[in-house]
C-alpha cells in the first residue's frame, strides 16, 4: 500500500512539471478596476465638440491652465473633473439658456494630456498618452531603463480630483493621462 502511495506521489509531481511546461497561457492575472474608473477631463485634453445642426459652434477644443473650455457665443465651460458625459450636459445646458432649444451635444477626447517619466530612463520627459498604457510601455517610448534604474517598482504621481496620489507600482501597473512616472535607481 505504501508503495501504491509512492508511485501515485511521483505521478502527480511528474504531472505538475509537465504542467509547468505546457507553454504559452496566463502569467498572472491583476484586477483592473482603476482602468474602469470613468475618465476626468483635465488641462490639456484635447476635445471634439459636436453641437448637432450647428457647424459653427462644433469643433475641437482644449481645456485650458484654468479646466475650462471655451466654446464661441456662449461663457467658458468648466470642464476639470468632469467626465464626457457631464460636460456633454453642461455644455448643453449653456446652450440651452442663451442660444437654442433644446440642443443636442457630443463630447469626444481627441487626445488625452501627456504622461511625464523622470528618472532612470534614457529620454526623460512629456510623452503622449497611448490607451492601455503600462509603465513597461512608457518606459519603452522613454528609450528603455537606464543601467542603474530599478526595473522591479515604480513610483507614480497621479492627480484624484483636487488631491495627489502617490503610489509605488510594479511596471506591468496601467498608466494614466497627466502621471508622473518616477523610476528610481537601484541600490546594487
């Protein structure tokens, strides 16, 4: 019986090795959440306006140092801190008091504001943002880590509403529109 008990014992263990080389399949697996988090309009996003049946009031916007965009005929809308959505009605409701009746609004991000990444890379600097971006990915357009830079954890600078959150991240973590990315040099 004991022996039955061995050979049962070494088949399992044989078929976990084999397990471990079956090749490509899911490395690990991280929750996402933040990147479900509804997106704030920021300065320096880029929007699209499209106000419908009204060509001259439609166009391509940036929010500005103070988080407002400025739309023609109507007073500079607040955009900081607001999704599309919310912007959309608040773009609608300025409309709506002074020039139409009931106007139907789009709002579009064109071009989402710039990360920044300092440190232990080769190209420290302002990047343009990429959707689904890693810190793997935007040390990659930085021109790679530097030899002395710690390629295990980051620290990320990102702006929640009218606070700023700082946070040390493994490089697989998503990037934000408007990080600052700090790559810090290792110690051996």
């Amino acid at each position: 019986m004991a022996r039955r008990g061995a050979h049962l014992l070494m088949l399992w263990i044989g078929l976990a090795a084999l397990a471990g080389c079956a090749g490509p399949g899911v490395v690990a697996e991280r929750s996402v959440s933040e990147a479900d988090e509804p997106y704030l309009l920021d300065s320096g996003d880029k929007l699209r306006v499209t106000v419908f049946g009204q060509t001259d009031l439609s166009g391509d916007f940036s929010v500005d140092g103070g988080g407002n965009i400025a739309i023609p005929l109507i007073p500079p809308v607040q955009a900081r801190g607001l999704t599309t959505s919310e912007l959309q009605a608040a773009v609608a409701a300025s409309l709506g008091k002074t020039l139409l009746r009931n106007p139907n609004v789009s709002v579009q991000v064109m071009e989402f504001r710039p990360f920044f990444i300092l440190g232990e890379v080769q190209k420290a600097g302002q990047y343009p943002y990429v959707s689904g971006m890693t810190v793997q990915s935007a040390v990659a357009i930085a021109g790679g880590f530097s030899y002395r830079a710690n390629q295990d954890v980051v620290h990320i600078t990102r702006k929640r509403g009218d606070r700023l959150v700082e946070m040390n991240v493994e490089t697989s973590a998503p990037v934000r529109p408007g990080d600052t990315i700090l790559v810090g040099e290792r110690y051996f």
